[in-house]
C-alpha cells in the first residue's frame, strides 16, 4: 500500500498579518504545484492556543524531497514565511485515514 507522506509545519501568525498570509500561502501552493503536482492538498488549522499548524500532504517522499530541495527557487516562499515566527516542520508518514 502506498501512502501519503506530510510535513506539518507549526507556526504563529499575528491576526493582523493573517489576511495577508493567506494570500501568500495559496500563492505559494499554487506555485510549487505548477512544477511539482506530488502536493495533493494543504491543510492549514487555527489551534486552540492561537498557533497554526499547516500540513502539506504529498503522493511520495520523492516528490515532497524534489520540491523542498527546489524551495530557494520559489520567492513566495520566504515572502510567505516572513509572516510567521516560532515555525517548526517534521516530516512523517500517514499510517491510518478514516
């Protein structure tokens, strides 16, 4: 069985800067999709402390790999991130969806 890999990234974006944000982010995903369309879909959650946690779901390791490795040549990238402070990402495995 194939599954799908992710990287979750946690983040805080300040409300004032969240319109913007958005903005950015769809951008962005729009962006790396027109050259690697492994990105299947984005999830983006407002958690209950105020943080956000953002989770790009991928086809396979190779294509996630492919388009991180390439990030330096997407500008919205930095543009996107510059709005966010506290960011952490890890990668994983989805091992079970109902």
């Amino acid at each position: 069985m194939n599954r799908s890999v992710v990287r979750a990234h946690r983040y805080s974006i300040a409300e004032a800067d969240l319109e913007e944000f958005l903005a950015r982010r769809g951008s962005l995903i729009a962006t790396i999709r027109e050259s690697h369309p492994g990105l299947t879909h984005a999830v983006l959650i407002r958690l209950e402390d105020g943080t956000y946690t953002d989770t790009w779901h991928w086809e396979s390791i190779g294509q996630m790999g492919a388009a991180f490795a390439d990030m330096p040549n997407f500008p919205e990238a930095p543009l996107t991130m510059a709005l966010t402070k506290d960011a952490t990402a890890q990668n994983g495995q989805v091992v079970d969806e109902s």
